[in-house]
C-alpha cells in the first residue's frame, strides 16, 4: 500500500514539474513580447483580464494557490515601469490622440507618467498635470499621480494642481497627491503635510509620513514626536521613527 501511495505522490510531482516548465517558458515568451511588440500591445495587456497560459488553472487545481502572478495585466504593468524612451513617448502620445483608444487612456497615461519618473522630463509632467486637471475619473488621476512621487521636483514643476487635490480630492486622489508630493522643494508642501498629520487617523498619517521625511524640516519634528506619543499602534510609531530619523539625517 505504501508503495501505491509513494508511486503516485512521484507521479505527481513529476507532473508538477513538467507543468512549472511549460509555465515558465510561457512567462518568459510574455515578458519577450512585452519587450518587443511596441506600446499598443503593451497598453491593450495592461487591460487585460486574462491568465499568462491556460495551464494556471492546471497548477491551480494541484498547489490551490491565486497569484497575481498569473495574469498578463501584472506583467504588462512590470514592463510599463521600465519604460524611458523618446520612441515609447511618441507612441504613446499618438495613441493618446487615437479616438480607437480613448477606453485605454489611463494605461497611456499610467505608462507616461513612468517615462516621466525615470527620465525626470519637466515638459511631460506638466503635461501629465493637465491632464489631471482635465480628466474627471478618478482612476485616471490616480494612475497618473501614483508614479510621480520619485520625481525630483524642482522650479518649473506645475505641483499646484496636485496641492490642490490633497484637500479638494477623494479619498484615494488625496493619497495619490500626497504620494506624488515627495520630493519637492516648496515650503508650502511640508505645511500641507502637516495640517493634513493632525488632523488625519492613523492610517493617512502612515501615507503621510514617507512623502513626509523627503521634504520636511526640523519644524516637523515636534509634531511627529507628540503622535509617537499618542498612537499606540506599533506600525504608525515605527513609520514615524523613520521619518524622523530621515529628516534629521538629510
């Protein structure tokens, strides 16, 4: 009996193994095409609903596990980080004024805005802002902020639309602009941040505190330092020391 079991348990196995194989070589074939097939490919797998292989649901019935992994979307938007070229750009702004992809608008933007980040382009995020402004979805906006907040923003960088959006937005456009305010060198950010700390629970106070720690000063302190004594919720207290710690240290 022992040896029924022992079979089949290597059978399976076996199977498994072979099945972890032709996923894999699936996988890669995706990121190769990914890679290679130009931005309207890349935007129309952004949107996608549907599983890298048809084998997922093979692997699913044996491990019982849901990735994230498993979708074509997630690798699409993996790829969409990466992107940094002046070739992708034009592209993507031409797509952007192809009324054939006006339901794809927020996966040209969200891919704008990450040739924005890594290539710290000034005209572009400022175009990017308007766009902001002009948009009413609320996706969309947020597709577009939530990639900005790497950027070193300097004079010249239209952040007033994303201040405003820290106290006029949505729940989730106000996270989105407080994010997209790291790394800024306006005083009046750091004054933002902290009316926005006192008067916010503990959990926007945890979205505060990064974006915090890139622009705040010694003025900061004080009130990091009186909510560290408040909160009793061990997350926050350790969010708080490291933004502390960042600010005293830059």
């Amino acid at each position: 009996m022992f040896n029924i079991f022992r079979r089949k348990e290597i059978k399976q196995k076996a199977k498994a193994d072979t099945l972890a194989d032709k996923l894999e070589m699936a996988k890669q074939q995706l990121i190769s095409d990914l890679e290679k097939n130009g931005m309207e490919f890349l935007i129309t797998k952004m949107a996608s609903n549907d599983e890298y292989s048809e084998l997922i649901l093979e692997r699913r019935k044996i491990d019982l596990s849901y990735k994230s992994e498993d979708s074509v979307s997630w690798y699409a938007y993996k790829q969409s980080d990466k992107l940094h070229s002046d070739e992708d750009k034009t592209e993507l702004l031409s797509l952007l004024a192809n009324e054939k992809f006006y339901n794809y608008k927020k996966y040209i933007y969200c891919c704008l805005a990450s040739i924005c980040s890594n290539t710290n382009d000034k005209e572009l995020f400022n175009f990017l802002i308007d766009k902001v402004q002009e948009e009413d979805e609320e996706s969309i906006k947020i597709s577009i902020l939530s990639r900005l907040q790497d950027i070193k923003k300097d004079v010249g960088y239209n952040i007033e639309p994303i201040k405003t959006l820290v106290k006029d937005g949505t729940a989730g456009e106000t996270r989105a602009a407080i994010r997209a305010l790291s790394n800024t060198n306006d005083p009046d950010v750091e004054n933002i941040f902290l009316n926005e700390f006192k008067i916010s629970d503990r959990h926007m106070k945890g979205t505060i505190c990064g974006p915090l720690s890139t622009v705040g000063t010694f003025k900061s302190i004080p009130i990091l330092k009186e909510a560290h004594k408040k909160t009793r919720d061990g997350g926050l207290r350790m969010l708080i020391e490291n933004t502390i710690n960042k600010i005293e240290n830059r």
